[in-house]
C-alpha cells in the first residue's frame, strides 16, 4: 500500500485545516477584544488554544499517523469557538475553558496512546459502567451545583474549585458497555427473536442485561431531575440497537415508550410540564416561565442572516447562555451564516464517525463504537439545537465542544480520542475477536 | 481606520475563513470517496455460489443454486438463508462467511455434522472452488462466480 504517501496527505490536510482553524479562531478573539474594549493581555486563551492544536497535531502524527485527518481541525475550530464565546458570554469562567482544553486535549492524546485501552474497555464492560453509575448515584449524595440555588439539580461533584459532572462520563460509558455487549450478542439479538403479534423482539435472556443497565442509569438520572440526559439516552439506546441489529421493530416499540414517559413525565414533574407548555405556546408567559426560549428566540430572529456582529449583540439576555443557549448567540451575533457553520462542522464531524464505523464493518465492536459516539455526539446536539429553536421540548443538555462545561468538553474530547484510534487501521487490529472463532489458516480435515 | 468599519472587515473575513475551512473539508470529503471508489476491489458480495450436485429424498432439483451473502447460514430452519428441508440437517447447522476475501465455512455443533469432500469439518476451515459440502442428506458444490 501507499502508506507513506497516504500519512504525507493526511498530515498535509491535516495542517492546511487546522491553519484555517486558527485564523477564523484568532480573528473572531480580536474582533471580540476590539469590540468590547478589553485589554489586550485578555488574548492570552488563544495562546493555549495554539499549543492544544500544536501538540495534538504532532502527537497524533507520531502515535496515529494513519488517523482521520479531519475531525481534529474541526473540533478544534468548535472548541476555539466555545473558547471566544465564553469570553463573550460570560466572563467569569472565561479562564476555567481554556483550561479544561488543556485537560480535555491531554486526555484525548492519552486515549490515542494507551496501549490495550480498547481492549480492557470491551473485556470490563460490566465493571465500568458500574464505576460510572456509581459515580452518578455519589452525586445524589454529595452532588452540588456550581450555580447556585435552592431548587437546581445537583449533579456536580465538586473537588476544591474544580466541578464535575459524572452524567457525561456514564454517558460515553454506556456507549462503550453497549457497543462491547451488542458487539458479542448481535448475532443472537437479530437472528432468533421472539415474535409477538407482527413485531419483533428479542429473546428476554439476552435484552435483560442490556436493560437492566440501562434501566440503572435511567432511574438515576431521573431521580436527579437530569431529563434531558435521560431522553439523550434513551434516543443513543435505541439507535445503538437500531444500527447493531437492524430491526425497525426496536424503533418501533422504543418510540412509543418515549411517547409514554414524555405524558408521564408531564403530569409527574413540573419541569416537564413547564417546558412542553414553553414549547407548545411561550408567548403568554413571555417574562415568566418562558422568558428563556422567548429571549432565545428574540435573539435568533435579530442575528439575521449575517448577525449583529461579534460581541455587537445582546445574548447575554437569555438565562444560562454560555451552556445550553450557546447556538441562540452563535445565532445573534454571527447570524444565519454563523449557525449554518456550526451545524455543518458537526454534521462533518458526524459523517466522519459513521464513515470510520462503515469502515470497521467487518470488526462489530469497531464499528458500533465508533457509531455510537457519532450518533450520541449528533443526537446531543439535535435535541439542544431543536431546544433552542423550539422545534421540539427544551432538554437541557450542552451544544458538543462549544457549550461552557469542563466535562462536557472531556468527554467530547475522549470520544473524539477513541474516534481517532477507530480511525486507524494500523493500530489495534485484535481489539475485535472474530463474530465466530478465529480461522485457521491450515486446512483441517 | 474607525473601529466599525474594522469590524465590518473582519466579519466579512471570518465568514470567508468559516466557509473556506468548510469548503476545504468538503474538497477532501470529496476526494477521499473518489479515492475510495477508485481503490475498491471487486465486491465479494455475489462472487460465490452453493450449486445442489445430490438431494435423496429431499425436494430439492440437483443444480439449483444459491448466491452467497458475506454471511451465509445452512440449516432447515426458516431463518437459514439457505433452507434445506432435510430431516437429517439441524436448524441451523453450519455457516459460511466471507473475510479477507476467502470464504470460510464452520458447523454450528449439527447434530449430524458437515462433511468438506468428505471430511467431517471441525473448526473453521477455508473454502476453495468444487469444494463439495455435505449437510446432511444434501451434497452442495461450492463455485466461484
């Protein structure tokens, strides 16, 4: 094979992205400064975001030379953008981003380097997923939350100064636990199901252990009142089971039981009800309840098609902006132009996973892995991007790479770290064992 | 230079470089599929077939033949994708698959066994053109399209 000349590609396209990634990173920071008056040593965050994009790049080129070369400049370019926007919208934490880049770029690399990483993720499925619920169920107890306020969910741990939110990390944990048990039990799950009146389902002895895990984290994150997290699970669960067995009837049935809990939910928690009301009509209560998707939507209806400008506009009206609103002021201040930018790098972002697990079709826990962070990574973003845009309920989940939020920026970055092993033919060839027994080469009579 | 007007330039040049960054991924995208189909080799998908060289007392006519998928299950049951209604096979009772571009063939623990040119097939074990495959009172000849 060309390889030598395929990593001198890479590398080229690689750096020709990430070049462009930085001037739009660097100009929009400037134009910021320029605009809001601020001081010029305030320009230190694009500093780090060079080193992040600088390292990464040059130790990907040494550990992963044959890597996707495209998703790093673009997560780059997001989070550079997170990085400004920040700055933007809310000044306080405009020096804990940049750090956690720092952490969250350091712990990518980390992924791409270690060596059996993958295989002791798929051996353990069991026992990390139960670190992670049992991480979640700590928060019940000693869960805080950063912001404030009597009645908010805790769902951060706190460590000194330092939050952590342990529902991003089930997250990408429970990604791995069932891409690792459909990998082994596809052939069972879509092979030999159970037939009731027109509609599949499976055998109970093998969907129970992937039910009653994902039936732990579900009580868990209801019982934190963290819906939106529990609906962006659901929606990764089916569609997890949708790509491993290709069963519509999954589909089916699991869309049916999200239409249940969504009327459950609305006569049991407030906060449901709150936001489908908000959905349906939110103009009567325009400066109570609702006053958050109305500002939102205010915003997004003056940015236009080319935005009021960076740091020209007023997002900073839209309760918690700078997390689960950050699109409403890409919105505002970059306009239609700036919106359509973000959705297509994510869009890309997505197709190159779900092209990674095309590739991989022939190694089952390859290539769930790798669909199931690029559909968990795009169903994210619908359900915050359709919020915001009330074409669906608000779920308060974070915009991937862009929203505030050390841990939603980790995790975003750990899986894009197992992306990037995924993506490499010549590393890991044996994390998969065969669907059946390894064939032998000599011929056995 | 007033500040707006400093601005205005530098919006115009940030949406010039988002698109340009985006045009570039798309060039690429482009190229690599380009690259991909150019590279393919020849899909294995229809390249093999199972031919009926002996069926004792089952219906089945000798020379009735069967496409391969790239996985391929034998057996009586239903769900088999090549259906046998032999008595003697079990439901589903061997499989062959195709990887690396070689087609492999393994029992499923049949009741009655799998025999490659009358050896009783243990493991999994590499398949070559006229192989002739035995499930139970059926002899199947294994042919490359």
């Amino acid at each position: 094979m060309h390889t030598n000349s395929l990593v001198s590609t890479n590398n080229k396209r690689e750096r020709v992205l990430l070049i462009l990634a930085a001037l739009f990173v660097a100009l929009i920071r400037i134009a910021l400064t320029l605009a809001r008056h601020l001081p010029w040593y305030s320009l230190w965050p694009l500093l780090v975001w060079g080193a992040c994009a600088l390292l990464l790049h040059i130790g990907l080129t040494w550990l992963l030379p044959l890597r996707d070369p495209i998703i790093l400049p673009v997560v780059m370019l997001m989070a550079g953008w997170g990085i400004v926007l920040t700055a933007r919208l809310a000044p306080a934490f405009s020096t804990r981003q940049p750090i956690w880049l720092v952490v969250a770029a350091l712990a990518s690399l980390a992924i791409a380097r270690l060596s059996p990483g993958l295989r002791i993720l798929r051996r353990y499925r069991y026992s990390w997923l139960i670190a992670g619920i049992i991480l979640l169920a700590a928060t019940l107890i000693f869960g805080v939350n950063p912001s404030g306020g009597a009645n908010a969910p805790r769902l951060w741990l706190g460590f000194g100064f330092i939050y952590f939110q342990p529902s991003e990390i089930l997250k990408l944990l429970m990604v791995i636990f069932m891409a690792s048990y459909l990998a082994d039990k596809r052939d069972i799950l879509s092979v030999k199901p159970l037939r009731v009146w027109k509609i599949t389902l499976p055998t109970p002895q093998y969907i129970a252990p992937l039910l009653l895990m994902w039936g732990f984290c579900m009580i868990l994150l209801i019982w934190q009142r963290d819906l939106g997290t529990a609906s962006l699970f659901f929606i990764i669960f089916l569609g997890m089971l949708y790509v491993a067995t290709n069963q519509t009837g999954y589909l089916l049935v699991g869309l049916v039981l999200l239409m249940l809990s969504g009327l459950a939910g609305y006569f049991l928690f407030d906060v449901v009800r709150l936001r489908v009301d908000a959905w349906l009509n939110p103009w009567p209560e325009a400066s109570g309840r609702a006053f958050q998707i109305v500002q939102s939507l205010l915003a997004i209806a003056s940015g236009g098609l080319f935005g009021q400008g960076i740091g020209q506009g007023s997002p900073t009206y839209i309760p918690v902006v700078h997390s689960d609103f950050v699109l409403a002021a890409i919105a505002e201040e970059w306009g239609l132009m700036g919106a359509v930018g973000v959705i297509a790098s994510l869009a890309i972002l997505i197709f190159r996973g779900l092209r990674i697990a095309a590739k991989n079709v022939d190694q089952p826990f390859k290539s769930l892995l790798a669909a199931g962070i690029s559909l968990s990574l795009g169903i994210q973003s619908l359900l915050i991007a359709g919020g915001v845009l009330k074409l669906i309920p608000l779920t308060g989940v974070t915009f991937p790479f862009i929203s505030y939020g050390g841990s939603s920026l980790l995790s975003g970055f750990v899986m894009i770290g197992l992306l990037w092993r995924l993506s490499d033919p010549a590393t890991n060839r044996r994390i998969d064992q065969p669907i059946f027994s390894e064939p032998s080469l000599e011929f056995t009579p | 230079m007033s500040l707006e007007i400093t601005l205005f330039v530098i919006r115009i040049v940030v949406a010039v470089l988002l698109y340009a960054f985006l045009g570039t991924v798309l060039f690429y995208c482009v190229r690599d599929i380009h690259t991909a189909s150019a590279q393919a080799p020849e899909k294995p998908g229809a390249s093999a077939r199972l031919v009926i060289v002996e069926s004792e007392n089952v219906p089945l006519e000798p020379g009735l033949s069967f496409d391969l998928l790239p996985l391929t299950t034998i057996g009586r049951g239903q769900t088999c994708t090549v259906v046998l209604p032999d008595s003697f096979a079990s439901t589903e009772h061997a499989r062959i698959a195709c990887r690396k571009e070689q087609w492999w063939l393994d029992d499923l623990d049949s009741r009655n066994g799998t025999l490659l040119n009358d050896f009783p097939v243990t493991g999994t074990v590499v398949l070559a053109a006229g192989d002739l495959i035995r499930v139970g009172r059926v002899t199947l000849r294994f042919d490359l399209v």
